[in-house]
C-alpha cells in the first residue's frame, strides 16, 4: 500500500455527516425554481423549428393570438437550422394555452437537407495522417501526446513536422493506427431547464435553476431594464446543472420580457422534449491516432488528429487533449471542428476530456497489446505523474488486477476483463468570491454565500469550513447560499466553486473564532485571547472552560466577520490527478456488458466532507458507464430530428446497471488547500471501461456508446466504424 | 362526487389503442378510463357506471372547464378545482400546493413523479386527477408521521442518499412502497425494485445503503 493512503484514515476535517440540506431533500421541502406558483402567473414558451433545416411556409401568428388564454405570440425569424431552434416566442395562460396557441399557429415548413453526417464534412480518411486544418480553422499543438485544448488559437503543424510525426510512427517497431468515435451525449438535468421572473415596476424577484447566481442575474439586468441591485435571484436548489447551466439564459431573457410586458409573473419551464434538443451536450468526436510503439514500451510518437462534431449554432466541439504519457518525440496533434444541423454544445463535466481520454487509452491498450506488454505495467512505464504512478499500485491491488487473463486464456462465453485509465484536470487560479460568518447571542453561527449548490453540495462545504474552524457542533449552523443579495461568489464551472470559496470561509471563520475568543477574553479580564481556544463547542485555556453558547451571550447584538481575501498557504494550485480501475464482463454471444467494480482514485486537495466527495465520485463514475455503453444522441438522418429526445430511449443509466464502487479520496500532499471533483472523476471512466472491454473480448471496440450490437461486430471482425 | 352522469351521450370509441396524449387531448367529450389500466376501470365500473349499459362501463364524462373533485391528500380531504384533463400531478404540486414530487419526463420514464395511491407508488404525472377521486394519496411530504421522518426518510439522511435532490422525493415514495411490498430484500431485488426511477447525479449507491437500512430497521 501507498504511504499516500491507508483505508481507515480520515485525513480530512473529520466531517462524515450527511449533507446540511439532505432533510429538506428527503421531505419535499426544498424548493427548486419550478415549486413556486405566484397568483396570476403566466407562461411562456419558444416556437421551435421541429426538423434539422426548415423554413416556415405558414404561420398564423393572427389565428394563434385568437386562441384561448393565448397572449402574445411573435415569429422572430423564419428559417430554422436545428431541430429545437427558436423561431419565435408564445405567452400564455397556462401550458395548456401554449399548445393550443401552436397548434392554431398551423406552422408549416419546407423541410431541406439536414447536415447530420460528420464525416461528409471532413477529408477522405487517407488524408488524415497529413491532415492540418485550414487556416483559422483550428488549433494545433505538441506535446508529450496530444496538443492543447482544442478549439482554441495555436499554431498549425508545418508539412515538415507532420512528415517526422509521421516517420516516428512508422519507424517504431509496432505502430497502430486507428480512429476512435465519440457520440454526442446530452445532460439530461432532472430539474429541466426554467426560470420564474416577476417583475414589479421597480424591483424584481426570480427564480431560475442555475449554475452561476450572480451571472445569471446580471443577464435578467438588461431585458429587465433594471440595475443588478433591483434584481434578487434566487437558486437555493438546483436540480442538476453538469455544465448546461452556466452561460447564456434565453429562457430567461423571455421570461423577462414577458412579465415586464404584461406586469406579471411569467415562467419558461422547457419541457423534456426541450432539454434534450436544444440545452446543449457533450459534442462527439472522430479521433485519428497513429503512434509507434518500440519493443520496450516506449511510445516513439506520431499523429492525434481530432475532429470535433459541434452544433449549427456554435463551435466548441474542441477535444480536450493533455499529455499524460512520455513518447519520445512528443506525438503532432491537429483539431478542427465540424458543425450539425443540430442541438449546439455547452461545458458537460469535464468539456472534451472523457473524448479524448477514451481515445488515448485505448490508443495505450492497443499499444501495449502490441507489443505483448501488461497495460498496467505500459501505463507506469510512461505515465508522466508521479501521484498516478502511486495510485495505480494501490488501485491494482483493490481491483485484484493479478486476475487479469487474456480473452483467450479464459473458458466459456463470459469473458472478464479488467481495465485502467488516467485522468487529470487543470485547476488555475482563484476567482473572486465572499463569504460572511454571522454570530448571535444564542449561539447561532449563520454562514453566507451567494454561490450555488447545484447537487455538488457547496452548503455542506462552506458550512463544515466554518464548524470545523470554529469547532462546534454542525447543528448551531444556519448556511445560506444561492440568492444574489449574500455575498458575492463564482458560478460552478471548471470545478471551481469548493476551490475558490473554501479558503475564504475559512478565513472568515477564523476571524469569527479571534472575535468571539476577544470577547471572553474581555469578560475574563485577561490582557488578551492568545491562550484561548474554541474545543469542541467550549472555551478553554487559561479560564474555567465555557460552553459556546455562554461565550455567545457575551454578544453585543451580532458578530459580522465578511472577508473576500485569500488567506496564507491557501493561494496555491491544487492537483486533480486520478486513476480508475474496472472489472467487467462480457457475455461475448449477446454482446451484453456488465460492470462489476470500480475503482476510482482521486486527488481532491483538503478533503473537507467526505460523503459530498464520494457521492461526486461516484457518480461520474456511473454517469460514465451511461456514456460509455449506454447514452446516444440518434438523429435522423435526412430530417435531423432527434429521434430520442425523452428519457426512455435516451438511456442514462439505472439502477440495475450500478457496479460495486470504490472511491479513495487520495491526498498526497497534506498542506494542499481544499480542490473542486466536480469534474476530474468524469475523466478517465469511458477509457477505463473501454479498455476493460477490450481485455474481455481480446478485440478493441473503437466506437462509443459500446453497445452489445458494437462488441458483437468487433467480435465479428468489424474494427471501428472508419478505419 | 362531481362528476355527471349522461349516459345517453353517443362516446367515441374507446380503445386499447388510445394514446395518452390524444385521449388526453380528447378531453371535453369523453373519457374512458379502460385505456389506461384495467384497475382504474374496476373503480370507475364500480362508483359511476349504471349497471344497464355495460357497454359504456367505465366511460364518464366531464365538464371541459374547471371541475371540483375531491382527493384525499395525505390523509385529508380537498376540494380542488382542476381542469378534467389535469394530471394527479399537476394537482398535486400547483391545487394542492405539494410540491415535492416533480415532473422530470412527464412520461413515466423517470418516476421523478411518484406518489403513492392506495398504498401502490403510481407515476402522477401519467394519471389524470379526476381517476384518483375516492382513493388514498400519500405524498413525500404525508410521510412525516408525528413530526418524525418515515424510516426510509431517516435512512436517506443518514446514508447521504442525494445530490442535487430532484429526483429523492421520487426515489423515498418508490421505497417505501417497495420495502412495504418486500420488507426484507436483497441488493439485486433492491435494484430491480427501484429501476423504474432515474437519478441522474447518480446517487444510487448511496439510495441502496439507505433502503437496505430501512428494510433492517422499523416497519411503519
């Protein structure tokens, strides 16, 4: 075992209580956006375009208006570019009246060709391994694997460079060349995409689900035509964000709009048909690798070249690409996007890195199957990171990879296979962020945070941050978090929000821990509080030990602690490496894949409460078997029209297919300051189960999701869709 | 109840090939609750149907406009005012004011919806109010007995069974239910009991935990 991690240590701050808002969870109590319902609220809604390339022929905007309990009712434009493209906007009564209201719309279209098929957009396949994209295009890069994020700026590859790539590769003494697909993969929030604006003349209230209180709230400034303090937001519950509630708001703006215009409280509430066509997604990729491989192990180089499949209206189909193992002349890697009649991206959980971390480890795999090599022993051969190199020794031992056999050596049609992949996350610098410590005669400590909790459980942290460094029971606490009138906090994006507030609760907690400590020490009339501290809910040092609530008594009103700085030696980067293990089998005559075991090893800096972390990480961990085996966008291929857009053939995962998990919360280095696992556990899994298939079946299955029908064709001798 | 009887009215065709929307849709002439479940028929046959038409068994009629039903909510009695084409849960949440079940597919896909209705857990969302006249709806909230949380409830907590939380109260009625009906399960009927709900954060190991601690504890 490592000395980095022992099964029954604690390490953290000692929290295992459940989350502070889990009772309201459990009763109905918490109130999300959508559980409110004002006297006189109105509904409103988007037009939307229901096929991949439509123009509208016929709208009776007069005929709707003239439906019952319709409002209003506008086109905006009339050419429609994706299934679920906004044409134009309806207000009414109720959600019955909307549809009535549409339906007397009696919209009709000329349907043109959709744009559904990435690889008519790309250049043939033989073409590939030269492949820079066009000027502007895209980003290019090296690097020890794989160039900088895609879909950003960078310099294209020169002919020269791409020609020793290509020389590296196949000069080695095995080379593999492949291409891996990725599907597109939409969120699926449970809590669908809705905001409640009510406006009142010269102040408003609303409610939205979102993952950034105080971004949003700026965005319901302007078709508000009010100042951000005229505006509360509140977002006390959030039902699920991963990534798709950040950035831009339509909903809210024409919530805004409408309850402006009719002096009411005015709801958009997407239906379930809405959130999965048009609230962005994981894009897909076609990912070309080419690497040579030396006898030894070691990676010679070569060729990444990753095409992003993006929506009509955006690009940021970028792959995510870092370098994670050591190849001798670092591999040219080159992106560019394409772009669908369809649906357009937004961040999921870790933007581009499952793609390209599933492409990149069964690159690995492949490699090492090469050139017979155990891919446990391959990856810590080339792993660049010494935290991973610790993690796979202790994540082999938990899985039992010593039972690893090949597809071959293994009877009968069950076949087992056991998988490793790596993962990481870049966490750069502190945003802004507040937090204010309130403290009453009764003993009531009230915590405050305008960031939000978005399932993550932000509450429970900033809360355990203040009881820990106060050290009194969790009960005294009151903590307050997502409405835009507390103090000022970051959205959750980037796994970001633990990162960026926890120090700054902590210093405020500690400045409310000095004041109270000053009181007493003015009570007991001793010249200062250097020998007091706060244990366990008393005051002791040099006096007769005090029981908080006591101490409190000594409160002059309230105690207000609000700090915005950074304390000393939490200023520092944090890491979020992580390595996960998967033991699975496959029924190689269905093609049925059963996940038996997960081991999921994560740095996440100061662990602050341990069931908040663990529930992060397991999780991505079965959100990641959903996308690996499971989760597909289906589009139509000549209309464009999603042909799953609901939640019964969109098939996230449930509770049949849920493995045994075994998070480790890892810690390698004991003054590292609290780190955001949002994001980096999602890495890693879809190459882990991946190459665990692989293992099982003894052939690469090198398009997701690896569906039973995909494994049977690898089995059958189809390798990968194009190559 | 209040529901009127036209027994004479001709009625369109009811069949098992209705779907819900169009029969939903078809709200303002007739409803036939034999295309949904055959239980809901045996209620309806029971309470409403004239014994001398037993071709129009099960087929009520009702007002398109608002219409005062009477359900019992967590052990008492409210008069709402719904439309006839109103789902339970659309009732639920914006007549009744209980906001603890949610709708997530408005389908049955997901049983972010589930309620429990004469001691079966029911997706509310696929059930029109006016079919749940007469009969016992417990909510998340109707589980609280005496200011204490159900044990289920209580395992939840304990267990930290919930991230973002849209999908618990869901997850808490289809336990409950399911540990009424299988007091003492194992982990694999565990699953396949609670397969019909959708917990996209992907909380499920903690919601096994709790509810394999809520079979080994009390029984309401």
């Amino acid at each position: 075992m490592s000395e980095f991690w022992r099964p029954d240590d604690r390490m953290a701050l000692e929290n295992d209580h459940p989350r502070y808002d889990v009772t309201e969870k459990v009763t109905g109590r918490a109130k999300y956006s959508t559980d409110y319902y004002p006297d006189k609220l109105i509904w409103a809604a988007f037009i939307r375009c229901p096929y991949g390339v439509a123009k509208v022929t016929n709208a009776d905007v007069e005929a709707a208006k003239k439906a019952p309990g319709v409002l209003d009712v506008q086109m905006d434009k009339m050419d429609g570019v994706y299934c679920g493209d906004h044409l134009g906007t309806i207000c009414a009564e109720s959600r019955q009246a909307i549809e009535d209201g549409i339906a007397a719309l009696k919209l009709a279209f000329d349907i043109g060709e959709a744009k559904t098929d990435p690889l008519k957009q790309l250049p043939p396949r033989e073409q590939w391994a030269n492949f820079t994209p066009p000027t502007g295009g895209g980003p290019a890069g090296r690097g020890g694997g794989g160039g900088r994020r895609g879909g950003r700026g960078g310099r294209a590859a020169s002919p020269e460079e791409i020609a020793a790539a290509n020389a590296a590769a196949t000069g080695a003494d095995h080379m593999i060349e492949a291409v891996y697909e990725t599907q597109v993969q939409t969120h699926c929030c449970l809590e669908p995409h809705n905001v409640l604006v009510d406006y009142r003349g010269d102040h408003a209230i609303a409610w939205g689900s979102s993952q950034g209180t105080f971004a949003y709230r700026d965005q319901l400034t302007r078709p508000l035509n009010l100042s951000a303090d005229k505006v509360e937001f509140h977002c006390e519950y959030i039902g699920g964000g991963f990534g798709s509630k950040l950035g831009q708001t339509p909903e809210g703006v024409l919530a805004s709009q409408m309850s402006v215009k009719f002096n009411r409280p005015c709801r958009v509430l997407l239906t379930r048909k809405e959130e999965q066509l048009d609230t962005g997604n994981r894009p897909g990729s076609i990912q070309y690798m080419k690497i040579g491989v030396s006898k030894d192990g070691t990676i010679a180089g070569g060729r990444m070249v990753a095409f992003g499949i993006a929506g009509a209206m955006s690009g940021g189909g970028g792959v995510r690409a870092v370098p994670r193992y050591k190849m001798t002349t670092p591999a040219v890697s080159s992106a560019m996007d394409v772009t669908l009649s369809a649906g357009g991206v937004r961040p999921m959980r870790a933007p581009g890195a499952p793609q390209y971390t599933y492409a990149y480890e069964m690159l690995m795999e492949e490699l090492a199957q090469s050139i017979g090599m155990d891919s446990l022993e391959f990856r810590q051969k080339n792993d660049v990171d010494p935290v991973r190199q610790e993690m796979y020794k202790v994540g082999a031992e938990l899985i039992g990879w010593k039972d690893r056999k090949a597809s071959k050596d293994q009877k009968g049609p069950i076949k087992t296979g056991f998988g490793v992949a790596a993962g990481d996350w870049g966490n750069g610098g502190f945003g802004n962020a507040t937090v204010t410590v309130n403290i009453y005669p009764d003993g009531r400590v009230e915590v405050l945070s305008g960031c939000q909790d978005i399932g993550q459980g932000f509450r429970t942290l900033v809360g355990d941050c203040v009881a820990t460094t106060l050290d009194i029971p969790y009960t005294y606490l009151a903590v307050k978090v997502g409405v835009s009138n507390l103090p000022n906090g970051p959205g959750s994006g980037g796994s970001s929000t633990s990162r960026t507030v926890a120090p700054r609760a902590f210093l405020a907690a500690q400045q409310a821990r000095d004041g109270i400590l000053g009181l007493v020490a003015k009570e007991m009339k001793l010249p200062d509080a250097s020998k007091l501290k706060i244990e366990k809910g008393m005051i002791t040092g040099d006096i007769k030990p005090m029981a908080w609530t006591d101490a409190c008594k000594l409160i002059n009103g309230q105690l207000t602690y609000t700090t915005s700085d950074l304390p000393e030696g939490m200023g520092q980067n944090t890491q979020s490496q992580c390595v996960q293990f998967v033991k699975l089998n496959v029924d190689t005559e269905t093609g049925v894949v059963r996940v038996e075991k997960i081991v999921a090893l994560q740095e996440v800096g100061k662990p602050v409460n341990r069931n908040t972390i663990e529930n992060q990480i397991t999780g991505a961990c079965i959100e990641g078997i959903g996308y690996a085996l499971f989760e597909d966008r289906i589009l139509n291929a000549a209309t464009g029209v999603m042909n799953n857009a609901n939640l019964e053939m969109y098939k996230c995962p449930g509770a049949v297919d849920i493995p045994e998990i075994v998070p480790v919360i890892w810690r390698s280095d004991p003054n590292s300051p609290v780190n955001a696992v949002g994001e980096p556990p999602s890495v890693p899994i879809a190459g882990a189960l991946g190459c665990a298939i692989y293992n099982a079946i003894g052939v690469p299955v090198r398009k997701m999701p690896m569906t039973p029908r995909r494994v049977l064709a690898a089995l059958g001798g189809e390798k990968g869709a194009v190559a | 109840m209040a529901i009127t009887q036209e027994p004479k009215t001709p009625s369109a065709p009811i069949g098992g090939d209705v779907s819900r929307r169009s029969f939903i849709k078809g709200i303002g002439s007739v409803v036939g609750a034999a295309a949904i479940v055959p239980s809901m028929l045996r209620v309806a046959s029971a309470q409403d149907a004239p014994a001398a038409a037993p071709l129009r068994a099960g087929i009520r009629r009702y007002k398109a406009t608002g219409q005062a039903l009477t359900l019992k909510i967590n052990g008492k009695e409210q008069k709402l005012e719904v439309q006839a084409n109103a789902t339970l849960l659309d009732t639920i949440r914006e007549k009744a004011g209980l906001t603890g079940c949610k709708e997530v597919c408005s389908r049955g896909a997901c049983g972010g919806c589930t309620v429990m209705v004469d001691g079966r857990s029911i997706n509310s969302c696929m059930m029109l109010a006016v079919d749940a006249e007469g009969r016992e709806i417990t909510t998340v909230e109707g589980l609280i007995k005496d200011g204490k949380l159900d044990p289920v409830q209580a395992a939840f907590c304990e267990h930290d069974a919930s991230q973002c939380g849209y999908c618990i109260p869901g997850f808490v009625m289809r336990s409950r239910v399911f540990l009424n009906e299988n007091p003492k399960p194992t982990l694999d009927e565990i699953k396949h009991g609670l397969s019909g709900n959708i917990c996209r954060c992907s909380t499920y190991i903690r919601i096994f935990a709790a509810v394999t601690a809520a079979s080994q504890g009390v029984k309401p």
